[in-house]
C-alpha cells in the first residue's frame, strides 16, 4: 500500500517496524503470558514520539497526521496488541479530548507531559450498567461552590493502574440521561480516587483494565472538560477517533497472523512437501490477505477523512467493524495453518486469536458499529 502513502509517513512506518520488531517483538508473549506491563517499551515509545504522533508540536506531539498515527498502533500491535492499545487508549481516548475540547490552560497544563509518555492517560466512561448504553451514567458529580464532588465506580478503564491523568464521565443532571453527563480531567494523586478491581483478562494481558472508584473526589472548576451536560457528545467525538486506533490495532494483529502463517506454512513439511503447497492452506493465505486489505483500505479511508476535516463517524464504525472481524478471521486460520503448535503457547498464533478479540468489544461491540452504520444510511 506504499503506493498511498507520503515518503514521510513511510519512514515513520518503516521506523515503529523496526522499533517494534527489535524491541516489542522478542519480548511481547512473555510480557502477555505474565500479565507484565511493557513499561520500559512505553518510555521508549515515548522517547521515539510515538506517545504523540498527532498532535502539534506546540504541545510537545510530532506534528503528524491521522494516518501516520494508524501506521504507529498498526506496527506496535503487530508485534504486541498490548502496546497498541497502551499507546490508543492514551493518544486517541484521553490526549484527544483534551487536545479537542480543552481549554489553552488545560491544553498547557496536560498535554505537553503526555505527548512526551511521561504521564500516561485513561478514559473512564463504562461502568456496571453503562456499556453499550453509555448514556447511563450513575457516577456523579455535584457542583458544591466552585467545586465538584464526584461519587461513583467506574469500570474497564484501559491503563487503570498506570494513569495519572484520566478523561472521565459522570452525570450532572441525572434525570437527562445523555443530556446531563459531563466530562472531568481527573487525576489520580487526587483525594477519594482509587483504583479498584484489576479485571483477569483472555488477552492482551500485558494492560492493565480497571474499576475507578471515586469517592467524595473533589475537583475545582477547571477539571471540567468541554461544557456542562455535554459530555456525551464529548464521548462520541472521541470514540470515533478510538474506532480507528483500534482498527489499526486489529489490522496489526491479522498482518502478524498472515505473516506467521505464510512462515509456517513454508516450513511444516507434510506428506513429503511443504504444507505451503496445498491449495487448502493457500486458499486460507489469500483470503486472509483480502480481508486485511479490506480492512487497511477501510482504516486508511477513515484516517485520511480524520485529517481532511470531515465528518469520519460511519467510516470509523466502518473500519472498527470490518477490521475487527479481520483480526478474528486471519487470528482463527493462524491458528489452523499451524495444526497442534498453533494451540500451544509455544506460537504466537494463540496470542493473536485472544488479542482479536477484544477488538469485537471495545469501544462499541460489532452489534454497535452496525447499528451506528444502518441508522447513518437509514436516516
Ligand atoms: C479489556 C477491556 C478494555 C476496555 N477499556 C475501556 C476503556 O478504556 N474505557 C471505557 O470506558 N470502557 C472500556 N471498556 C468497556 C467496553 O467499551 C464495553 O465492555 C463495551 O462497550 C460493551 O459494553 P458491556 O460490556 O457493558 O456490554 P453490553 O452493553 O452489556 O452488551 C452485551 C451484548 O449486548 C449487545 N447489545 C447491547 N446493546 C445492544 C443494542 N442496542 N443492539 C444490539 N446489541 C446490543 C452487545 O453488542 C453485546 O453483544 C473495556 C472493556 C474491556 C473488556
């Protein structure tokens, strides 16, 4: 696909591959199998600009594009889907909306530690009974003075253990449901706030996903991000921006699968050849690769909508939805083309079938990108 690329978007992308492929890779089922945050891979990730890929340098980002941002989470997530979604989740879900929606003085005060990696972000808007209907928010917060006391448990925050700065969503108008949520930057030295259950995960173990709990958190005015009840817009603008970090994470695992099958496929001989030479095992390559392809097309066409200033909403759902079922479908014949070895922990290719599937659930399950796609087209 170099051929839809810039000269200075491949040499970004050759530049993470390396990064990934001599850093991430020898290390990454190790990691996952010990449940390891990659910490010293984050510092580096840092120290290379990756923590900050697109944003301005003004803020201490790179200054690249949207693109160049999917390129980055695609080849971390080729080598560990963990780092991938460390690095999503902190870019796309919290610097976002605080690049977005912030003002200069927030902008100033978190971004320039953030894009660097030394502080890393999260993003709390699930809770018990406000998944896919994240409108149902019951954490509140209630103005004291110029205060704002926030009570409430949230859950699955992505880098839970790790942040220190986190983009968080509670109700301050119950009876109004989407209409009275708001957004907070909170952080986490702060009175009240803790981290409560780690979650025990199928996959991308090697992050950390968590309850927030809050109790009598009290934070001054200007925590709030964007205006009073309208944080759920806040949300959506910024799940959209997310869908496509976790394309390019789902793309990064099913290139991962389709290039440890075609390696194995070379070299597992049966019935005197290589496996490669069977038209099963190949008709599962090609589809494999149609699929990806499918998928980076999607992903690209969202990213560079993203960058051109146009509405990307049902691109994004798009991309998320088809890249993701991508992921499951290479990850699954991965496993195939590897026979026995590929359900042992001896191969990667059990790595990649767990890592997938998270890509189906987070930020809006399939079920959510198509409705998200059918009410766009049925409007
Ligand atoms: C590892 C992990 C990391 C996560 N990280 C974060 C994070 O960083 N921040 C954060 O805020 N959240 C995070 N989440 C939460 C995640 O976004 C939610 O789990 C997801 O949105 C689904 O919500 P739910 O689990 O409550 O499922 P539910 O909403 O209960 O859905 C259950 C099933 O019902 C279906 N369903 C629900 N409503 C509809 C409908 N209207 N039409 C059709 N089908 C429907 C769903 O598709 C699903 O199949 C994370 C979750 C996990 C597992």
């Amino acid at each position: 696909m170099d051929h839809l690329l810039s000269e200075e978007q491949i040499m970004l992308r050759d530049m993470v591959r390396k990064f990934a492929t001599e850093e991430i890779e020898p290390v990454a089922s190790e990691n996952e199998q010990n449940h390891r945050y990659p910490e010293n891979i984050i510092k580096e990730a840092g120290e290379l600009g990756l923590m900050g890929v697109a944003y301005p340098d003004e803020y201490g980002g790179s200054g690249m594009d949207f693109v160049s941002y999917m390129l980055t989470i695609e080849e971390l997530s080729r080598a560990c889907a963990s780092t991938g979604v460390i690095v999503s989740a902190h870019c796309s879900l919290t610097c976002d909306p605080i690049f977005r929606f912030g003002t200069e003085e927030q902008k100033q005060k978190y971004l320039p530690s953030m894009l660097s990696g030394e502080k890393i972000g999260a993003f709390s808007l699930s809770e018990s009974n406000a998944g896919s209907d994240a409108g149902n928010t019951q954490t509140t917060a209630v103005k004291k003075g110029d205060k704002w006391i926030l009570n409430g448990s949230k859950l699955w925050a992505t880098n839970g253990r790790q942040a220190e700065v986190f983009v968080l969503i509670a109700s301050t108008d119950p009876g109004k449901g989407t209409r009275g949520v708001s957004t907070f930057i909170v952080e986490a030295n702060t009175p009240g706030y803790s981290v409560g259950k780690v979650e025990s995960k199928l996959g991308i173990r090697s992050t950390s996903t968590t309850e927030i709990v809050l109790d009598n958190v009290e934070l001054p005015e200007s925590a709030l991000l964007g205006e009073v009840n309208k944080g759920f817009k806040v949300s959506m603008v910024t799940l959209d921006g997310g869908r496509i970090g976790i394309a390019a994470q789902a793309l990064g695992i099913a290139r991962a699968s389709i290039e440890d099958a075609i390696k194995y496929a070379k070299s597992r001989e049966q019935f005197g050849k290589p496996i490669a030479s069977f038209q099963a095992i190949q008709w599962m390559i090609a589809d494999m690769w149609c699929q990806y392809n499918s998928a980076w097309m999607l992903t690209w066409n969202a990213s560079r909508m993203k960058d051109a200033g146009l509405n990307y909403g049902q691109e994004s759902a798009m991309a998320k939805l088809v890249a993701s079922e991508a992921a499951m479908f290479c990850a699954n014949k991965c496993i195939q083309i590897h026979g026995g070895n590929g359900y042992t922990t001896e191969y990667k290719a059990e790595r990649y079938y767990r890592d997938a599937k998270i890509t189906e659930i987070y930020e809006g399950t399939s079920e959510i990108q198509r409705l998200v796609i059918a009410r766009n087209l049925l409007k």
